[in-house]
C-alpha cells in the first residue's frame, strides 16, 4: 500500500528543462517514477532525452494531462510563478500537486493552497523535498536509494531528517515519506498525513519530525489522542534555539514558551508519543515498538 503517491502515478513536471528540473527528473526516473511529461509554453513539443526514455514537453498542464492522463505534478519554478503554476495544474484537474520551491511568498501559498482545495487537488508544500513510496514512485528530491518498502510512515517538516530517519530505518522500511514542508502555510498538514497513514493498512507505525515554531505538532497531538490508534515516535528539531529567534525554516519562530520543542515534547508525550532527543534515539524508539 502506499499514500498519496503509487506506481500508477503518472508525473508532469512543471519547470522540467531548467537546472533543477532536469536534474531531479533524471533522479526520479532513475528511481522508477513513471514521468510522462514535462512543462513549458516556450519549449512545447519538443523531447527531452533522459537516456532510456524520451520525455515529452507540453504547453500547458491540461495538454499533458490529455496527452498522458497525468495525476501529479511537481513543481520546479521560481517562487514568483509558483502560484500560477499550481493554480493552472489545479484547472487542469490534476489530483496532486507537489512544491519543491523556496522562498514562496507566504500570501501566494495562502492563496494557492485555498484555490487548489478547493478544485480538489491535493498541495504537497511548497519548501518541500517531495514525497516516495520506496519501490513505487518517487515526486520530488529524496534520495530514492537510502530505504526500502516496509510498514512505516513518515511526515516530516526536515528535507535532511527526512533523509537521515529513512537512512536509520532501512533495516525496516518505509510506506511512504512525505516531507510537508517547513513554511509558515502548507498545502498538507502533519494530520492530514497522520490520518492517510492512519488508514492504510500496511503502514504499522508512524515517524513524525517536527521542529520548533507554530503549534502544528500540538495540534497533531490532539488528532493522535482522538484519531490514531497506530503507535507514533517524534522528533522535534530545535531544542537548542533561542528564544525569539529564527532558525533555519521560516515557521520556525519561537515566541516565549509557545512554539518550543520543550511544548511541543510534553504535547506529544502527553497522548503517549514517545519521541527521541535525537533522531538517532528516535529510530532506536521505532525499532523497540516494531519488535526489532
């Protein structure tokens, strides 16, 4: 089973032929992804040669779309246009939206993330490394080689924790890693997550990497009080940050006791989240509740 994201997923990359896009979409079909189609109104008709495939580019997303019978889209755009991208995607009926880009400012993902639930299309970021399903598919930038398919679940705000929590992991295997995104807004939250793990039957634990900033983990705790009945671990980064400081992430905003990784523990470990000082102890946390 899998989130979100499967084998039959079909992939549009909107942003395909510059640096970033043609890098990772190299990356993506190396990893098995089924990417159909790339995006760019100057470029139309063209192919893009990957080596063992041809990729075809297309005007818009709605020419791709009944070209191909896309379902995703990842987005490699600078952060001025992503808005509009998303918006052309969500138009185009396109069931998954997934936003690597930095730097978007905060009322365009307001805007966008509104506009696209709205046509029913799910917003994966923006800020945000991607999603996989090992052995499956693989939307975005995360390493595809670090894991394999197996019962656990991840949501992350982290790119790198992400990546060091598969790594740590392996041993057991992933159902699908979803990194949310660390900006102030996302498309998909930590309990949206929490509840499509919830449901899939294969997925027997759920990882959660959280950071400091906002209340998003004490909400998550409350979701898992009422709503989850699969064992959680956490991990929350930025025990170590000061007071009132920025750090790394832009939600990562601390403002008096609200926000700290200290609340956001007590929060999580109060509706029996066991979570690690680390994420080394976070993994060694999973590994004691999956028997191994």
């Amino acid at each position: 089973m899998a989130v979100f994201l499967t084998k039959e997923s079909k992939v549009l990359v909107q942003g395909m032929t510059g640096g970033e896009g043609m890098k990772h979409t190299r990356r993506m079909l190396t990893a098995g992804t089924d990417v159909v189609g790339g995006v760019n109104p100057r470029k139309a008709g063209r192919t893009v040669d990957f080596g063992d495939r041809e990729v075809p580019v297309f005007g818009t997303v709605a020419e791709g779309i009944e070209a191909t019978g896309a379902d995703v889209s990842v987005v490699f755009v600078p952060p001025a246009h992503v808005r509009a991208a998303v918006t052309e995607a969500s138009d185009a009926g396109i069931g998954l939206a997934v936003v690597i880009t930095e730097g978007v400012p905060v009322h365009d993902t307001v805007a966008l993330t509104a506009y696209a639930h709205r046509n029913g299309t799910r917003v994966i970021g923006p800020n945000s490394p991607g999603l996989i399903t090992p052995g499956q598919s693989d939307a975005g930038i995360i390493p595809a080689d670090i894991t394999k398919p197996g019962p656990i679940g991840l949501v992350s705000k982290s790119g790198t924790l992400t990546y060091q929590l598969m790594y740590e992991l392996r041993d057991f295997g992933f159902s699908t890693c979803i990194g949310i995104g660390g900006d102030p807004v996302v498309g998909t939250s930590q309990i949206d997550c929490l509840g499509a793990f919830e449901d899939d039957p294969e997925t027997r634990l759920v990882v959660l990497i959280g950071e400091i900033g906002g209340d998003a983990e004490e909400r998550a705790a409350a979701y898992i009080r009422d709503h989850v009945s699969k064992p959680v671990v956490g991990y929350i980064a930025g025990f170590t940050a000061p007071e009132g400081r920025t750090m790394g992430h832009a939600g990562a905003i601390v403002s008096g006791s609200a926000g700290t990784a200290a609340a956001k523990k007590a929060a999580l470990e109060a509706v029996g989240v066991r979570v690690g000082s680390t994420p080394t102890e976070t993994a060694r946390l999973a590994t004691t509740l999956l028997g191994g």
